[in-house]
C-alpha cells in the first residue's frame, strides 16, 4: 500500500486531524488508543497520506478512526482517486445488482422514489429505473456518470445533497457502501433521514467487520461497522431497524441493514458491564489478527514483486507482458506492490468470472480481461496466478493454451528465498 519514495506523485497531507467521539453511543473520552496505521494512497494527482489513529470504544466496542481530517483533503481524495477513467466504457459493476434489487423489493413500493447517495458512475441508480423505481442518484466524481446522477458533496466532504432535485423528500434513500468512508456518522445519517419522508425506508449496506476484518479495516474506511453497532447507531439517529444483517450482501463482505424512519425513536437497551468489557475484547483480537494477516500478505507480494522487476530487467529486448490472474484481493495487493516499484509497468488482470471480466478491479489501470489468449500473439508472457483455489487449473489452462515463451508463478503459496 505505501508507495516507494522515488514515485513521481506529490505528498499530500491532511491539513489537520480533528478527534471525534464515538459514532454510536457518543462516548467522547473513554476511547482506548491502537497503534497508529499509516497509507500513502495514489489517487490521479496525488499520495494522500492517511493517518489512521484507530480507537476502540470502552462504552460499546466500536472500532473506528479517532481522527478524521479536513473536508478538503477528503472531498480532494475521492475526485481523485474514485473518478474513472472516461475513456473506459462498458465497465460492468463489481457488486451484485439482484441481491440488493430482492431486498429492496421486499420493503419498497413498486414505483416509489428512490435516492441512491454514492450512486458512482450510476449503474444500479439506472438498474433500479429499470426495474420501475422513481431513482435519482448523488455522487462527488466529476466524470463518466448517467444524467440521472447529480454531483454533489455534504458539508462534511462526503456524498450528500447539493441540488434541489436530490433535496427533495424521497421514499427511500439507497447507500452501498458509503457509510464506512464517512467521518461523522450521526451527522451523515441525519442529513440522510432528511431526505426521507415520514416512515420512509432508508438501507444502508457495508463491510462485516464480525466476519471480513480485513476487507473492514481498508484505509479508506473511517468507521469498522458490526451488525449490533450499526443496529444501535440508526436506533440513536432517529430510525426503527427492521433488518440487519439477514439479507445477502452484494458483496461477499458486507452486510446489508433496513430501516424506517420514525419521529419517537427509542433509544438501544444499555450494554452491561461483561457484555462491553467482551465487545472491547473482540474488537482488538479482530483488528489484531486482520492487520497480521494483511502486513504478512503484503510483505510477500512486495518480495514477489522484486522478484519480477529484476526477472523483467533480465529480458534483453522486449519484456513480457505481465497478466495477473483472477481479480481478487490478493490480485489487488500485487498489483499495488508491482506499481510502488515501478509506476510505468503495465500489468493486466485476468479473470473467467462473467461477473468481473470488463470491471475495473482494485490496483488496476484498465478492465479485467477475459482469457482468451491466442498461440501466436508476439512477445512473452509472464503470470501471476492468484486464486487459492484454482491456481493449478489456471496453470493447467495457460500451458494449455501454447504460448511460445510463457513463465507462470504461482503468487498465492510464492514465499521469498531463503537469504
Ligand atoms: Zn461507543
């Protein structure tokens, strides 16, 4: 994830960190200090440098950042880092549209009005319109977006309303994985419960931080939702829960929660004292054993990564071109490493997944392509084969396919020489 220091982007700092208190009970002191992450995340233009001074709660267990930074730095960083690039079209969303359309259909009204907040670049804002919702959608990227899609930013930096079309009252209020990137929840759910009419149905998915800590603990995230620590905060923002964490995510990490809004809210039942003490317990093991497992796996990427450079640097004439197959998290991981060490190398992800062929997958400049590689295209090609389950049927496959100059490794049970 940290980039090397001779990359060409600048450094862009937070102009200041500002402490928070709890999102969910609102406990502003008793909030016991982890150790310090640090990312240098590449955008377009810059390395926004994220400090992230996890806290866990000592009154609820809730693992969030500490410290959030200016307005500035975040509105700048997701124009910067989340704006696709125009010229790629086609691009097939990476979630599953039919999980979320059954759960909206099981609480909306045929022909209701929706309004999707972090619409991105408008796919399910139009997969709704399709399926006969009235839906509008709001997001902050500045390119590629359907007309339906108005670009708009809250006073805090993230996605909110900004224009009279999406301030209106809707039925429902849509956000898919929003919530995690906001600096201050309360406020973003109340501005969201504004945008709702009396009894309107607000849903809210993100990522588990019970069962995914590590897809959880992503440093773009501020805020490591649970399905009881969501529960209790729409309790407090002025909502009725009326399911959480039953219905199928649109991403294998996430967990999906409904809610209503309600004008004589009850607040959530008080926690004992053994129920926070194993609250606060579980949220450091969690977090403990995710952030091992993430510094290992990236440690090893970073020494395959070497190894590749100097195996491309062995290559008199033409390199070979370098695919990396199956698009997953640990795709995502190599690549980034591949691009801290050499920001000019292209590297070209590969997948059969219907599902992922076309979309733009995490650490990756251009779509995933499917394999179809033909025995006499020129030059050599090297793989990095990253599935952990099917990484021999892959290798089985790419020989398969008679390639005259071909070199695979296999980047998932890969480990560095011994010195
Ligand atoms: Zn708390």
């Amino acid at each position: 994830m940290t980039l090397a220091p001779s990359s060409p982007l600048p450094l862009r700092p937070a102009k200041i960190w500002t402490a928070k208190a709890c999102d969910v009970c609102g406990e502003a002191t008793a909030l016991r200090a982890l150790p310090r992450r640090r990312y240098e995340l590449a955008t377009r233009k810059h390395r926004a440098e994220m400090l992230l001074d996890d806290v866990v709660c000592e009154r609820c267990g809730f693992l969030f950042a500490g410290k959030v930074p200016d307005v500035e730095f975040i509105s700048d960083f997701y124009r910067e880092a989340h704006t696709p690039n125009s010229a790629i079209r086609d691009i097939k969303p990476d979630f599953d549209a039919e999980a979320r359309l059954i759960t909206l259909r099981k609480h909306l009204k045929q022909g209701c009005t929706v309004l999707e907040i972090g619409a991105n670049d408008g796919a399910f804002t139009k997969a709704l319109r399709e399926n006969g919702f009235h839906a509008v959608g709001l997001d902050p990227l500045e390119t590629a977006q359907e007309e339906f899609v108005v670009n708009a930013f809250a006073a805090d930096g993230s996605v909110g309303a900004g224009s009279t079309t999406a301030g209106k009252k809707h039925d429902a209020v849509l956000a898919y994985y929003v919530l995690e990137h906001v600096s201050d929840a309360r406020a973003w759910l109340t501005e969201a419960r504004d945008y709702l009419v009396p009894g309107g149905t607000l849903v809210i998915e993100v990522p588990n931080f019970d069962t995914h800590p590590v897809e959880s603990l992503y440093p773009e995230h501020f805020l490591h939702l649970t399905p009881s620590h969501l529960r209790r905060l729409l309790q407090v923002c002025g909502f009725e829960v009326l399911e959480c964490g039953e219905a199928r995510p649109s991403r294998y990490f996430g967990f999906t929660a409904v809610a209503r809004r309600v004008e004589d809210a009850t607040q959530p039942a008080q926690l004992s004292a053994e129920e926070i003490f194993h609250a606060v317990q579980r949220t450091e093991q969690r977090r403990r054993d995710a952030l091992n497992l993430i510094t290992a796996e990236e440690e090893r990427m970073d020494s395959l990564a070497s190894q590749v450079i100097g195996m491309i640097q062995c290559h008199a004439q033409k390199p070979p071109a370098i695919f990396v197959w199956a698009a997953n998290i640990h795709a995502t991981r190599l690549a980034q490493a591949l691009k801290a060490r050499n920001p000019d190398l292209t590297v070209t992800a590969v997948d059969s997944a219907v599902s992922k062929i076309g979309t733009l997958h995490e650490g990756f400049a251009s779509p995933v392509i499917k394999p179809g590689f033909e025995a006499n295209e020129p030059g050599g090609h090297l793989f990095l084969l990253c599935s952990p389950n099917w990484n021999s049927d892959i290798r089985e496959q790419i020989l398969a396919l008679g390639l005259p100059q071909v070199e695979i490794i296999d980047a998932i049970t890969w480990k560095p020489a011994q010195a």
